[in-house]
C-alpha cells in the first residue's frame, strides 16, 4: 500500500481492505500463554543477565500517594529508582517526595533532583555519575589550533 494510499485511509477517505493480510490463519481465540506476547526471546535473556549483574533501574510515574509503595519495593531490593511526579496533584507530589526522602535516610541512599518534578533514588552501594563535559586540555584530541 502506497504512503498516499495510507494516509486515505487513515483519514477514513478510502476503505482499507489490506488488514486480511495482517492476521495468522493459525491463530484462535483463547489460546496461548503469556509468554505470547514476547516476540523476541533476546528479551528475557537481557532481563536475566541485568538482574544477575545487579544492572536494573526502576521508574515509577505515581497517579496517587498509593503508588508509593512500588517506590519503596524497588528501592529496598537495592534498584535505583526514577520516579517522574509530572502526573501527580502537587499536594500528593509532596507527600511522595517525602516518602522518597526518608526511604533514602533509613536505607543510607541518596535522592537527587533530576528535573522539575523528576527525581533519582539511590541506594547506598551506587555510584553517580556526572555527565559534565570533560575539560579539554591543551594538546588534547580536540585542539583545533
């Protein structure tokens, strides 16, 4: 199907009858299990090996102060956390910042503005780094003169 034709159809000018060709003839309604849904088995192989190598990073976008608790779960298994408070009424935007900050003190982490409303959680054993650009030296790589 051409772009133009794409774009008639999406606009509804024109019918599209290329979905036929989009379903498995194989498929029935009901079967399957969850793994059905993964389409790439690299997928959970990364996962595995992230865990293992303790390379794992949580975000969390609360709706609620009840989602506070996911915050706390992660955090105390030792996963840093981005918890992003853009959805949150700023009353219950406080409160979360709160919580994050003594989850931080009673488990000897750090909690760090990111951005406006935007926070990273960290446990104890890591370590941040700063992404300031490097000084460039003298006789350096990038001296142009």
């Amino acid at each position: 199907m051409g772009s133009v034709r794409k774009a008639s159809a999406w606009l509804g000018l024109v019918d599209d009858n290329d979905d036929e060709r989009y379903y498995d003839d194989d498929y029935s309604e009901g079967t399957g299990s969850q793994d059905a849904w993964v389409t790439d088995p690299r997928v959970k192989v990364a996962t595995d090996t992230a865990e293992e190598k303790g390379r794992r990073i949580g975000t969390v976008t609360p709706d609620s102060f009840r989602d506070a608790r996911a915050i706390g779960e992660l955090f105390r298994d030792g996963v840093p956390v981005i918890v992003n408070l853009t959805a949150m009424e700023p009353a219950d935007a406080k409160r979360v910042v709160d919580f994050a900050a003594g989850l931080t003190f009673g488990l000897r982490g750090t909690i760090e503005r990111v951005a406006t409303r935007v926070f990273l959680l960290t446990p104890s054993n890591t370590e941040i780094v700063s992404g300031e650009p490097a000084k460039h030296h003298e006789d350096g790589f990038f001296n142009q003169s």
